[in-house]
C-alpha cells in the first residue's frame, strides 16, 4: 500500500487523518476517482456538516477558497486528493 504524501493543507490533524483513512479506504474499495470523490464527499458532510467538495485524479490544477481550517491536498500513490469546504 502507498504511503500518503500531504502536500498542503490548513486543517486539523485530526481531521487530516480522517481524510487520509478514509482515501485509503476508499481507493481499496471503489473502482472509479469519481466513486471515491462521492465516498470522501459524503464522509466529510457527514462527520463535518456542509459543504464539502473533493477533486480525486491523477493530473488537475486548482484555485479554490475555502473555509478557514478545512483544506487538505494530498497523495496516495498516483492519486492525488483534494477536500475542501465552503460556506
């Protein structure tokens, strides 16, 4: 299993690591990027109330704002994974 990269983030550990153990899963369990961006998506809205959105892919560039503290950009081998919040 590939070891999670963070690239950036402005969140809590805690919550990163939720994000981290959830794309883990989730690459485990789901076939598509775009099943794993719904999985994380509803995982978060769940835990951490609305809104949330979620990037999955190999190759994208953003520019996003978001809430204060609920960022996070990382890796999981090839797949990078972006969570961010909005109000």
């Amino acid at each position: 299993m590939a070891k999670p990269v963070v690239k950036t983030h402005d969140m809590e550990p805690e919550m990163l690591d939720f994000a981290i153990n959830k794309a883990l899963y989730a690459q485990e369990n789901f076939n598509s990027e775009k099943e794993i961006a719904s999985y994380l998506k509803n995982q978060f809205e769940e835990m951490y109330d609305p809104t949330w959105h979620c990037i999955v892919g190999r190759h994208f560039g953003s520019y996003v704002t978001h809430e204060k503290s609920r960022y996070c950009y990382f890796y999981v081998g090839q797949m990078g994974v972006m969570l961010f919040k909005t109000p």
